[in-house]
C-alpha cells in the first residue's frame, strides 16, 4: 500500500515538471505524420509485441502533439511492458490530465487498467480492484465504447472468473462498435472452460495457455482426469514369489534409483511430470536422452495418442488399438496409415477431439492444442470411462 502511495505520489510530481516545462509541439514531415495516425500503428505494434517500435510511434505523436493524451497512455503501456510501472503510472496520470473529451478521459482508464493487469501483483495485491474502479470511470465517460468491456472480460479471466468474463465479452459483442472478433474468440475460450470445469488450480491457470506443454498435459492428467489414480484402482499389484538363491542375489553395493528425467528439477509441475512419467503413458515418457522437455507445445496427434492409450490402460481393452486400421479415413488431412490414424479415429468416435475446422473436415494433426480444448476433452474422457 506504501509503495503504491509512493508511486501515485512520483507521478503526480512529475506530471507537475510535465506541464510546466511542455515541449513545443514538432511540425508534421509527411501528409500522414499526424498523432492519430502514429497512435494507431503503435497499437498494432505493441499488439504484435514491437514494444519498440511501438514506443517510436507512441512518442512520435507526443512530439507531434506535447498535450495527445492517447500518446501517453500508449506510453504508459510500453513502460509497464518493460516492467516499470513507475513510469508507467507517470504516462497514465498524463495521460487522464491532457484528456479533452469522454473517449480520451475513457483511454485514458483503459490504459490504467491493462497497466494493472499487465502488472498485478507488481503494481498493488488488490490490482482487480483497480482495474474495476478504471472500468467504471471509463465506461461512464464513454458508455458506448467496447474497449473498457473487453479489457475488464480480460481481467476477469486473467482472474479465472470466467462467468463474470463472459458476461463482458458478451456486452463487447452486443455493442458491435470494435473488438467483435476478439471478444468473439475469448468468448468461446470462457464457454469452453465453462463447460469443462476444471476443479483445481492448475487446471484453471492451465485452461488460459493457447499451446499446451508437455508440462501441462502431465498436471492435467495427473490433477484433473486422476490417471494414476485410475491406474492404480484398475492395475492389480504383482508379487514374485519364485525361489530364488539368497547368493545369488545378495548385493552389498549401495543402490541409487536413477531420475526419471534430468531436466525438470526446477519445474514448478515437477511431482505432476513424475506422477505421468509413473503411469507409463505413451508418448509422455522421458526422451532417450532421459530429458522430459517440459517446455515442447504437443500435437494433436501426440495428444491422440496419450488419450488412446490411457483408455487402453484402464479399460483394458487392447483392441481398441487396432480397431480402425485399414478403415477409410474420414479427414483429408490424415491418410490411414499414419501411425497416429488409430489414435484420432478412437478420440474423434468417443467424442473426445473433433476435427480442428468444421467447414473442411481437417484434423490438423501436427497442429498444438489449447488449455481449454485439453480441458474439454478430458471431461469427455471422464464420462466414458462411466461406461467400464
């Protein structure tokens, strides 16, 4: 709460230096060197991540215009991208003091709140609180502008609040006045998570990841469809009760269980790989260099394959793994010899995948798979082993 005081307190001081010793603004060197303008493509460039190349713009209209208030907010977001929130508090007061009108003073919130999503904790615990208070103050100054809504479905997400996020991207789409395609897609993304319901906490924070580790997908087996829980129900234990000779078998050298992989030591879903890598899971096994990868994207032909064979391993029935061989196949993107043809036939027939674009009937084997998309299928997972 101090630092945050601190924080306002700097910025309010040099927002006072701000004005009173304000630049003259610059004269336009091209028909197209005007602040809107460089406000725009900075917008596009800090979406595709050029943070400095968004700067360039951002200050450029600055220059152009020493009182542009979209030039600070943009501004602003650049410093907190760089993970100094301080500046970018600095930009943001700015920014709301050289507003001229309601959809500035509404830029300039929304700014506020993607400072504070874009540094949570870092800026104050309460940042959700915050971004609220921004969201309010924006929408009052700007009721018809979609941006408030979309940044706070964001925050609530972000916040794996995903009805309250809905809710948000929703009113996006109904005002139909900007972000209708990505309100669009977030909208799917909450429903499906919605839908899925993961019921713990790293199958929430799992759920918002657009490509899905080698990491993930070992937590979600492990945390949300319970494999080796399964495994060790299904899997009756095996004694070795065959004589053997005490001399030949005696050993006074000190045993030393090798790892099970040399490269997840660090990792935050370390016992969740361990527990995978105990289950046997095909696919989802140390490398033979004995590294797990943690950090590889998989594909939906590997994700195919771990699912086919974990319903193998439960259910028992290891005719499953041939039981679509030599059929035609129904995708034109997968021939049916390919090694992993089996596996997306049993997943796409049991309904736990479905082709990745409905109009053409494509599977896109070697493309990745979301959290959400993981989640959803292991749900229906869940419900088919009810029939074993």
């Amino acid at each position: 709460m101090v630092f945050r005081k601190l924080l306002f307190v700097m910025a309010g001081i040099c927002v006072f230096f701000l004005f009173a010793c304000a630049p003259k603004p610059l004269k336009p060197a091209a028909e197209f060197d005007t602040p809107m303008h460089h406000i725009s493509t900075g917008m596009k460039l800090l979406k595709s991540g050029n943070i400095d190349g968004a700067f360039f713009e951002f200050n450029r209209a600055k220059e152009l215009d020493p009182e542009y208030s979209p030039a600070y907010a943009g501004i602003g977001l650049v410093h907190g991208f760089r993970n100094d929130f301080k500046k970018g508090l600095t930009a943001m007061t700015a920014a709301g003091k050289f507003a001229k009108d309601g959809e500035e003073e509404a830029e300039a919130n929304v700014g506020y709140m993607r400072l504070y999503m874009i540094g949570k904790e870092k800026i104050e615990k309460k940042w959700l609180k915050y971004v609220e208070k921004r969201f309010k103050r924006a929408v009052k100054a700007s009721p018809d502008m979609p941006d408030p809504y979309f940044y706070m479905g964001l925050a609530y997400k972000m916040n794996y609040d995903f009805q309250k996020a809905a809710i948000q991207f929703s009113k996006v789409l109904d005002l139909d006045k900007g972000f209708v395609a990505e309100a669009d897609k977030e909208y799917e993304i909450v429903q499906k998570i919605e839908r899925a319901m993961p019921g713990s906490k790293v199958g929430k924070k799992i759920a918002l990841v657009e490509k899905i580790t080698r990491a993930d997908i070992a937590a979600l087996f492990i945390e949300e469809l319970k494999v080796d829980q399964y495994l060790k129900k299904r899997t009756p234990k095996e004694f070795d009760t065959s004589f053997k000779s005490p001399e030949k078998n005696f050993y006074t050298g000190e045993y030393v269980k090798a790892p099970s992989a040399l490269d997840i030591d660090n990792h935050v879903l370390k016992a969740d790989i361990d527990a995978a890598i105990e289950t046997g899971i095909k696919g989802l096994q140390p490398f033979p260099d004995h590294k797990f990868r943690p950090y590889k994207t998989i594909t939906r032909a590997e994700y195919a394959m771990m699912l086919e064979d974990i319903l193998i391993k439960i259910t028992g029935v290891d005719e499953l793994a041939t039981r679509y061989i030599g059929s035609i196949s129904p995708f034109p993107d997968l021939r049916n010899d390919l090694p992993y043809y089996n596996a997306v036939m049993i997943c796409t027939t049991c309904g736990f995948m479905v082709a990745e674009d409905l109009a053409t009937g494509e599977f896109n084997p070697m493309g990745t798979i979301s959290g959400a998309d993981a989640l959803l299928s292991i749900r229906a997972f869940k419900t088919e082993l009810q029939k074993y």
